[in-house]
C-alpha cells in the first residue's frame, strides 16, 4: 500500500483490511480494528460537521482505531467514538483551553509548525476546544482538523497531552 502520509511506515505493504472479510493481515493480538467503511467515516464527518485531514481519514479507512478504549491506556478511537474535546473531556477543555489575558496566537509559528524528530508537542489553547478527542496515549491523543501542516508533511496536527492537569490540579477540581 503506497501512501504519502508519514504513519504509513508503520504497516504492512499489503491492501487494508476490509470489515468484511476474515483476512486481516495481523494477528488477532495485534489490537488494530478492521478498517472503516466510506459510509462510517462520512457519518463521522457529518456528525462532527467537517473533512477529516486527509491522512486521518486514510488511516481510519486502513484500521478504524487500536485497541480498546474502554480497557487500554494507549488507543485510537473507533469512528463512533471520535469527537469534539469540548463534548467528551469538557473539564480538559476548560483548563488547557484559552484563558482571559491569553496572547494571540499562544505560541509562535516558528514553534508551533515544527513537524519530525524536533516537535515539541507546544498547543496552541486558543485551537483547544475545537480539537478532535482520537484516543489515548500517555494521556489524551488530539487531533486539530483545522490546522494544515506544511504541504509534503504527511502529518495532521496531531498531538498528546498528559492526563494531569498543570500544576498540580485536576479537572475535577480536587
């Protein structure tokens, strides 16, 4: 499977899985789902009321998520289970979130767009509440489908942050 995007590297080189057919080319360990249909990704686009990237959604059409979400630390969502952060995890929202005072954009450019081996993960709490909630992995795994990363970069604006609140606080207040 030839395919620009940078996870591509990842899996095999053989067609994706189909959800209707028993040859899934990985061992029923391996934790990926069967890909998704056209018909469950455009119901996710039509819920969430947007495209997914185009290598998001390529890569729900190859696996439609890792893993169980209900049991597992490290998951990729399924497509009905993909939403917005300010719906799913809205105490999340509230503290990494834009705050009153808080500069425009939250970090610059030149940090922000640094896609490969130098990333740094920064966010800008300004697109917070309108990420994409995609799984978990060390923490929250988001994704910003409004953000376009340089042209060849095969990357969305996919990002993880922990599951602890800064300093020292939680969601919940305690």
């Amino acid at each position: 499977m030839e395919s620009p995007f940078a996870w591509s590297g990842v899996f095999p080189p053989e067609d994706p899985p189909s959800p209707e057919t028993a040859d899934y080319p990985f061992p029923p360990d391996h934790g990926l789902h069967a890909a998704a249909g056209e018909p469950e990704v455009r119901l996710l686009e039509e819920r969430l009321g947007l495209p997914l990237p185009p290598s998001y959604r390529a890569l729900l059409r190859y696996a439609d998520g890792y893993g169980d979400a209900d049991e597992e630390e490290y998951c990729l969502f399924r497509t009905e289970r993909v939403g917005w952060l300010r719906d799913l995890e809205p105490e999340w929202c509230q503290i990494w979130g834009p705050q009153e005072g808080d500069k425009v954009p939250s970090v610059p450019d030149d940090l922000y767009f640094v896609y490969g081996p130098d990333q740094n993960g920064f966010v800008r709490n300004e697109y917070v509440p309108h990420t994409l909630l995609i799984g978990h992995w060390d923490g929250l795994l988001l994704l910003n489908p409004w953000s376009s990363p340089p042209t060849g970069s095969g990357r969305p604006g996919i990002s993880r942050r922990g599951g602890r609140a800064p300093h020292g606080s939680s969601p919940s207040g305690s």
